[in-house]
C-alpha cells in the first residue's frame, strides 16, 4: 500500500513546509500539494482526472455518515455512541473517522495503538467495544499538525475505504468534520452512501447550520435519514425534573421542515462526556442509563428508516 506518496515535482519550496514531517506508521507517507481551487459548482460531483468514482466494498451494506453544519455539537459523541448501540443489538458495525484535522474517535474509543498492516499490505483495523475503527489519529503522532489541502484529503477518505480490511459489516458508520467542505465532496465521490445523520443542537444559530449540511446532501444527492438533537435538556441527577437550558422542539421542527425523520433527543449530561474522555462511551459503561437509552431510542429509529428505504427499492409485482 502506498498511502500518500511523495511527488517530488509538487514537493513545497517554503523552508517550513519543506521539512520532513516524520510518520509513525510504516505505511503512511505524507506530502505537500500545491494549492488547488475549491470547486464549483458545475464540478460538484466529478471525481478528479484519473481517480474512479466508485470504491468497491460490497460487504458493507450501509454506509451512514454523520455530519454536523458546525462543530462543538457533539457529532463524534453521537457517532460513537449510535456504533455502540447498533452492535450491541447484534450487527457488525465499523466506525471510520473521517475528521482528518481532529481525529476524536481514538480517544474517544480508547484506542491508540497503531494498526497492523496484513500480508496485502492493507489496514487492519482496531476493534473496541466490538467495533472495527480507522482514525487518521492511529496513523500520525499527537503532536503532529496535518495542514492538508483537498486533494491530500480526498487521497486520504479514498484509502480508508480501499485500503483497509473493512470485512462484513451491517452499518459502516462515517464521522465527517464539521461544517460542508472536501471531505464529504470526496467521500460520495468514493462510494455511494446510503444516507446521511446530521447532528444538532437546539440553538437557533445550530438549526440554521443544520440547513446548511442539508442543502450540502441534497447538492451530494445524499439522502438525509434524520436529525439528532444533542444536548436537548438537562436532568436533574437528584430530581429528574428536566430543564430546557436552549430551546425545545428546534430539532423536531428542523427535521419537519427538511421533510426527513427526527431520530431523537440527546440529553446534556456531564457523564457522557466524562466516558467519551475514559475511552469507554456511556453507551458501552453504562448501558441501562437514561442516557444510553436515549442514544439507543436514535439506533433504533435510525434501523427503522433504514428498513423502510430498503421496502421502497424493493421491486414490486403486481
């Protein structure tokens, strides 16, 4: 495998850039590009000249990717959390961060050791909490700053899907970055996704971001399976008397207007992100919490879409 090799014509002539930047893994070998203009409009969609548009992997059966219209709502919380639920009621689920510039998902699964490579050369990947994962923060050390333009990035979501032993999965589950820049241009470049989550919170400033991912999906032809609203309420650990701290019913209202399904409501809690921080995701420590029954409430509703998607590409005869 050769993940990211080195073009020397292209290679940078800023002193700075110009320095090794040192890889701990075998098989990752970065390197500079030169500025590229972000595409326009009429390009949306085309993959780049000589890249094939479409990764096989045909033992994934849904590929879902969870995105946010801006970062700090928790979207890498949900991902991680919906991954757990899901394979706790049986599927084979893989968890794939697609966040190059703030890999959370390894800290977040209590995960840092770096992946075995096979005989293939292809990436094993790390299983926790009996999730398969490949986080670009497996790859490169902690301290090291990725300053990647678009086409460093659409190489890297290309081999994370190519390039890794990925096997049979129910749901493979794809943490975006925040916001609607290249990463999700080049992963619907790459594979057909089978929908995408947006994640909330019920902020008006959020909600009118949430429009914003949406209208990205929709230009994607991505369909939108349904909004999460994370950090909905606070509830009283000693009374259990809920508190709206934001505003109430935004994301219900936001998902009424996108005419696609809402999946559910997120509770603040402090414990969610204590275990996000322990490497062990509430879902997985605490799983008979309210907490993680409200995350599995947004599995199980994401299932339930899925299977109706499913009934209306069947073929009916008549």
């Amino acid at each position: 495998m050769n993940l990211f090799k080195k073009d020397k014509k292209t290679e940078s002539k800023d002193p700075e850039s110009a320095k090794p930047r040192m890889a701990s893994h075998p098989e990752l070998k970065m390197a500079d590009t030169p500025p590229t203009g972000r595409p326009t409009a009429p390009q949306m969609g085309t993959p780049p000249q000589g890249q094939p548009q479409n990764i096989l992997i045909p033992n994934v059966k849904s590929k879902i990717a969870v995105a946010s219209g801006k970062g700090g709502v928790g979207k890498s919380t949900v991902a991680t959390n919906l991954a757990i639920a899901l394979a706790q009621d049986g599927a084979q689920v893989g968890l794939m961060d697609a966040d190059a510039y703030g890999p959370s998902i390894p800290t977040m699964m209590g995960a840092k050791e770096q992946p075995q490579t096979s005989p293939e050369k292809k990436l094993i990947p790390i299983v926790r909490h009996g999730i398969k994962l490949m986080s670009i923060g497996f790859l490169v050390p902690d301290e090291q700053a990725l300053i990647w333009r678009g086409p460093m990035l659409h190489s890297a979501v290309r081999q994370f899907l190519s390039d890794v032993i990925w096997g049979e999965l129910d749901y493979l589950i794809i943490d975006l970055p925040p916001g609607t820049g290249d990463v999700a241009l080049s992963l619907t470049q790459s594979i057909p996704l089978t929908g995408g989550v947006i994640v909330t919170t019920p902020q008006d400033v959020a909600l009118a971001d949430v429009r914003r991912g949406a209208a990205m999906f929709d230009k994607l032809g991505v369909p939108i399976l349904g909004v999460v609203e994370n950090m909905s309420y606070f509830a009283c650990p000693h009374c259990g008397e809920r508190t709206d701290i934001f505003r109430r019913d935004g994301g219900v209202k936001t998902s009424e207007k996108l005419d696609t399904r809402f999946l559910g409501e997120i509770p603040l809690d402090a414990e969610v992100c204590t275990a996000g921080d322990l490497g062990v995701p509430i879902v997985a420590s605490h799983p008979d919490s309210p907490q993680s029954q409200a995350f599995r409430h947004v599995s199980h509703q994401l299932v339930e879409v899925l299977g109706e998607e499913d009934s209306d590409d069947e073929l009916k005869i008549i």
